[in-house]
C-alpha cells in the first residue's frame, strides 16, 4: 500500500494570514483550485483507490477537485484535522501567531507534549486520533499494492508523520517545508511505513 499525505490548496486564510484550523469557511483560493487540478493530474498515472480528507473547507475541497477528476468519492475523517488552537481560532494579530509559535516550541524543542492553547488541542491529543487512523489503514491493507489520498494539513504533518514513518526523525521534518498540494509519499512494508519521498525529494531507506 501507498499512502499519498497531501496537503490542501492555497486558501483565504493562508493569505489573509488567519488561524482557521475548525471549519470556519475559509475556501480555497482561485491558485489553490488550480494547485489541486495539478495535484489531481500530476496522480493521473496512480490508480488511487480511495481518498481521504481532513474536515476543515480548505482540504475537503482539495479533496473534492481530486476526486473528481479520478471519478472517486472521498471520505472526511476527523483524524486528519489540523491542530486545534482554541481561543485564537480566526484570529490574525501577531500575539495569536505568537501564542500558537509558543505551543509548537514547547511540542518540538522542550518536549512539552501537552502544552496547549487554551481551548485547543495537545501535541498528545492529536496523536491520539492520527496515529490509530494510520494504524487502522494499515491493517486493512493487508499488504495489498492499494494507493491512497490523504488530504490534510502541514503542521499535522509535520508533527505526526515522524510517529509513523519508521525512516525519518522530528529533525528530518522539521528541516522541511510541505508547501500547498504538495504530498509525501510512504510506503506500507509489512506492519511499517516507509517515507520514499518528501515533496518530490527522494528519501533513503
């Protein structure tokens, strides 16, 4: 199996430069619609079996163009969701983008996994509903060659992927970038995920 962890389109809130990780409809913009045609088209030469999406507007529409496009239904699951920021939901002034930086260094520098914004989530809550979704894909596969579409969010990404791609570390994703509709692709071998490549850069085993 093949796992495809794209991220969505461009959307409203990336440029207005807004916190909009709950389903505050924040649509993707007219260069994140054509992000996701060209996602859509450049999988043209995978037979992608199934397609799933974080809830938030932005990746259920990226989802939606894919899906499309492969003549496939998509299903949202929760799991993907980008991390919830409480109190500084829809919020764009400098001390919210401050208060968020300040739960991430906690996660990622002082190993802090359970600091959060108020009303938000943990490092520990998102890996609480991310890991088990990769785990149950996992087992369902039962080594088949099935390839899958998983639309979501970069900072879920950079997050959780070190958790579940047995070949790469919080260094490694952390010294990365995943810009919009770019996608890491992971490789299913036995009971463990594999990253083959990191948004077009070809990773060693």
């Amino acid at each position: 199996m093949n796992l495809y962890f794209a991220r969505h389109g461009q959307s409203i809130a990336n440029v207005q430069h807004i916190i909009s990780n709950r389903d505050v409809p924040h649509p993707l913009t007219d260069l994140g619609r054509e992000q996701a045609r060209a996602l859509a088209e450049k999988l043209r030469a995978v037979r992608l079996n199934r397609i799933y999406t974080s809830p938030i507007p932005r990746a259920v529409e990226t989802a939606q163009i894919a899906a499309a496009a492969h003549g496939l239904d998509y299903e949202i699951t929760g799991a993907l969701r980008e991390f919830d920021c409480g109190v500084i939901e829809n919020r764009g002034d400098p001390e919210s983008w401050a208060r968020q930086k300040q739960v991430w260094d906690a996660w990622l520098i002082h190993g802090d996994y359970e600091a959060r914004v108020e009303g938000g989530e943990s490092f520990r809550d998102i890996q609480a509903r991310f890991v088990p979704f990769i785990d149950q894909l996992l087992r369902q596969s039962d080594g088949s060659d099935a390839n899958l579409l998983l639309v979501g969010h970069g900072g879920l990404y950079l997050t959780m992927l070190p958790l579940v791609l047995g070949n790469i570390d919080q260094d490694f994703a952390l010294a990365r970038s995943i810009d919009h509709t770019h996608y890491i692709l992971a490789e299913q071998r036995k009971n463990r995920l594999v990253c083959i490549e990191w948004c077009g850069e070809p990773v060693g085993q």
